[in-house]
C-alpha cells in the first residue's frame, strides 16, 4: 500500500503518514518492551456531534461495537482476546470516539484485524443494546446519587445550556432510552469512515510493518461519496449565576467554574499553569490555605479539561455544611488573589516543574504514548503539539498569569450541593 506523504520525528521516533484513503497513521518504534498498543480515533465524533434528543449515543455505541461483527459473535470476540491475554476496547469522549488494544507484538497484526472488523462490520446486535441501554440508565442515576456529580451536572448545564458539553457524555435517562437500533446504525454510517480515523501505533514494531498491517485491514476501505460535515454549535454566552441542589447528604459540596479557553488559545497553557498551581497536589495553594491553615475542607481541587471548544475551569471543594458560606468565600478569595497579586518567582517555578513533571511521566507505557499522540492528532494540533505545549509552558510569566487570570476568572458561576 502506497503513501502520498510521510513525516519523521527523530527525536520521539515519530512516523506520520496519510494512507492514499485517508487515514492518519503514527507509529511510535519503541523497543523497550515486547508489547504493541493501538488507539483508533474518530476525530469528529464523541458527545459534541450528538443532538440533546440523542445525548449518550456516542457511550452506547463504544458499550455495543464489541458486542458482535458479521463474522463473530460477542462471546467469539471476548474468546479471541482472552486467549492470548490481550485487551480491547472502546469508549466516547467530548471530543472524539476512541478504539483501544493491546497486546505482545507476535499478536498484533491478528488483533488488529479483529479491531478492524469491529470498526468496519459491526452488527450492533438488538438485545446488546438493550441490555447496554438498561446498564447506561442504571450509571446515570447512579450519578444523580453522588453530591459531586450532580454539582457537576448542575454547573455543566449553567455554562454551556443548549451546547453538547452541557449534558454527560452517558446522556439523560430520556434520551438514551429512545435510543433506537437505526439511530446506533446510522451513527456508525455517518462517523465511521477512513477520512475521519486516525490509528495511533506505539511498541515493538516498525513503521513498515505497522503500514503493511494497517494496510491489509484498512487499505480497500473507500472515502463514501457524502462530505462529513461538522454541524454549528450554539454560541456561549450565559451569565454567571448561583444555583443550589438540596440532597440528603452529609456534606456540602461547592464548585465555582468559569469558561476558560480552547485547547488551541494562546492562554490554554497558561490555565493550564494556573489549575496546576491553584489545586493540583498536597502543595498546591487551595489545599494548602483552605485545608491545612483554615481546616474547611474534606476534599479539595481544581481542574481545567481540554477541549476542542472552551473548556470550564473548575475549582471546588467538599465542607461540612455549616461552612457552605465560609467554602465560597474561600474559594472566590484565592482565584481572585490570582487576579491582583503577581506569582513570586518560586510559586511560578514550582507549578512549571509540576505540571511538566507529570506531563512527562504521562508518557511511560505505549498505552499513554499511542493515546496522547493519536488525541493531538484528533483535536487537530499535530504531533508537534508534545513540544509546543512543554515549550509553553517554560515561557509562561507571573505577568502572563495575572493577565490570563483577569480575563477568565473574575466572574464565576456557583454550584452547590449540601443537605437541607
């Protein structure tokens, strides 16, 4: 199978080729271990492509594809795997729809074709969707059981309202209960093509060999002759409001968010930065002010997502209820100190050295390498994106924070939880 162009990045022992039906391959040649990881993605595909009347389609689709092709059933697919201790999966996120192995190298080209043949022939059998629809409710009032969850849910929809990412990537209890065997069907027909799959290969295996795989199982897949279209997302402009949940609970749980950036903004590294320094860790400043000196909370963190459109930027926390008030205050009063006193010299150097540290260990295993790579790819930011982001992150100033700080996170959306 020929290619029409190739990339090669000596520094990670990158390959990044576009087969002539357009999938995007990347192999990682990592002779470290005897072991081959693959991660499929379907960039424009996830949550963000679902209409509110089928939130949660993406989720039931990744609990059914495995579930049986036109030439296996589903206990033929669980059979082949476990014989020779390799794993498959799937799953949906916000932004893409993602297919997994693993497996020793020897294996790889037979897991790879089964991998194929989910992907391309699967049957998406009736009574699997039944039983996947009835699993898929159980998880969402599961959910609606957990403080945090519902705090989450509440401030999702506050910010994002009519958008995709104002409702869970496992839908509502409405919508996926209307969920129809067609609906899953034509799902697989609008997503599922060669044009909008990335294959992102990691382990003891040649960019050679890897193409000639991906070739014998992908190569005769043709681009259909319909244009894969993205659809327009509602715009996001919402006013930052408080909102109560009353729940039998023993704690009060308390979330401000705030709408930060897109994954490809100038200011995403520097959010980023300042989750990392806000509520990562036992030495993080939230943990440190309102845990250890002021004893308020049983939990507390902060996190920034990423995401191909703007992501919330969250920090909460989980009080007695007594302290519902005095948590709000806490938190308003360390963002806000973000946004009026520059970070000294140590601060900035110690949240760079955290957040690159762990950036770094997050690339370990052919799993987490095959995953970050094939996801750059699917967001759109390139395999270049592993350097840029680390080379971001060093130049981000105290100056840079302050300025970031005041247009993002002067005005919070308030969610809260707590026991009457």
């Amino acid at each position: 199978m020929t290619t029409r162009s190739n990339q090669k990045l000596t520094p990670q022992n990158l390959h990044r080729t576009i087969l002539p039906n357009g999938i995007t391959l990347l192999v990682v040649e990592n002779q470290a271990a005897d072991l081959v990881a693959c991660r499929c993605f379907l960039k424009l595909a996830g949550s963000r492509v679902e209409s509110s009347e089928q939130a949660g389609i993406s989720n039931l689709v990744a609990s059914v594809i495995t579930k049986g092709t036109r030439n296996l059933s589903a206990l033929e697919i669980a059979e082949t795997v476990e014989s020779i201790g390799a794993s498959v999966g799937a799953d949906a996120s916000s932004d893409y729809f993602l297919l997994s192995l693993k497996t020793i190298s020897q294996d790889f080209g037979e897991i790879l074709k089964l991998l194929g043949e989910m992907i391309r022939f699967p049957t998406f059998p009736a009574s699997e969707i039944d039983l996947e629809q009835k699993l898929a409710i159980q998880s969402i009032r599961s959910q609606q059981e957990q403080p945090f969850n519902v705090a989450f849910g509440q401030l999702r929809e506050m910010i994002y309202q009519d958008h995709p990412y104002g409702i869970s990537v496992l839908g509502t209890e409405a919508s996926v209960g209307s969920l129809t065997q067609e609906d899953i069907l034509n799902y697989h027909q609008s997503y599922f093509r060669p044009d909008n799959l990335i294959i992102s290969i990691s382990g003891r295996i040649t960019t050679e060999t890897a193409t000639s795989l991906v070739g014998e199982v992908f190569g005769d897949w043709q681009i259909p002759n319909n244009i894969l279209t993205v659809q327009s997302l509602p715009e996001l402009n919402s006013i930052p409001t408080e909102k109560v949940i009353i729940q039998d609970t023993q704690q009060s749980i308390v979330m401000l968010g705030y709408l930060g950036a897109e994954v490809k903004s100038l200011d995403y590294p520097v959010l980023k930065l300042i989750s990392t320094y806000l509520g990562n860790g036992l030495s993080s400043r939230l943990f440190v002010e309102l845990r250890e000196k002021r004893g308020l909370a049983y939990d507390i963190s902060a996190f920034y997502p990423t995401r191909l459109q703007a992501a919330p930027f969250i920090t909460y926390m989980g009080t007695a209820p007594e302290n519902t008030e005095i948590a709000i205050a806490g938190l308003k009063e360390e963002v806000q100190r973000l946004t009026k006193e520059k970070l000294s010299d140590s601060e900035l150097k110690g949240a760079k050295n955290k957040i690159l540290g762990q950036y770094a260990l997050g690339k370990q295993t052919n799993s987490e390498i095959a995953q970050i790579f094939g996801w750059y790819e699917s967001l759109g930011l390139g395999i270049e994106f592993d350097s840029c982001f680390q080379n971001a992150i060093s130049g981000v100033t105290s100056e840079m924070i302050l300025e970031v700080a005041n247009h993002y996170l002067a005005n919070p959306y308030i969610s809260i939880v707590k026991p009457e």
